[in-house]
C-alpha cells in the first residue's frame, strides 16, 4: 500500500544527510516533492513522500536514532494509512 508522508524541511535534511546515497531508503528520500505553502498562508514548505508501507517503516527505524521530530512525522504517515485501509494517502 502506498502511503504518503510529510515531513519539515530540516528534519529531511538532517535524515537525508546520514543515509548512504546508494541506498534505496536514499532514493525513496530524494523522490519526495517540495511543495512551498506560501501561496495559502503558510510560512513554509513541507516534503511529501510517497512510498510503500515497508519503506515507511524503515525510514522510521532509522529517523528513531537520527531525528526524533521527523521520526513523529513518519509516524503520523503510517498512523493515517493505517486508519485508511486499501487506500493510497497520496
């Protein structure tokens, strides 16, 4: 199942930064979509991902040790998938 993920801009960079380029987790990271929020009010822009349950969970382990903060935030990507079975978030 695909789910969709959002995560802050710095929290992204600093998980980004400590996983190995050649690795698919790296990859998945890297197809995320920047999307700037200025346009409705918001003073930022966000980074949605879109990937596999699994790879959701691994990103998770992973942001566990490295950044709690977006940890939380892929957490609450996985918790909305899971309240919405058989459907994409995306």
């Amino acid at each position: 199942m695909k789910i969709q993920i959002e995560i802050f801009p710095e929290y992204y960079d600093r998980l980004l930064s400590q996983i190995p380029t050649q690795s698919t987790m790296y990859a998945v990271l890297k197809n995320g979509l920047i999307i700037d929020h200025s346009d409705v009010g918001w003073q930022r822009k966000m980074i949605y991902i879109l990937c596999e349950m699994e790879q959701a969970k691994s990103i998770l382990q992973v942001a566990d040790k490295i950044c709690l903060p977006a940890a939380a935030q892929i957490a609450a990507g996985i918790n909305a998938a899971n309240r919405s079975p058989g459907r994409s978030q995306w």
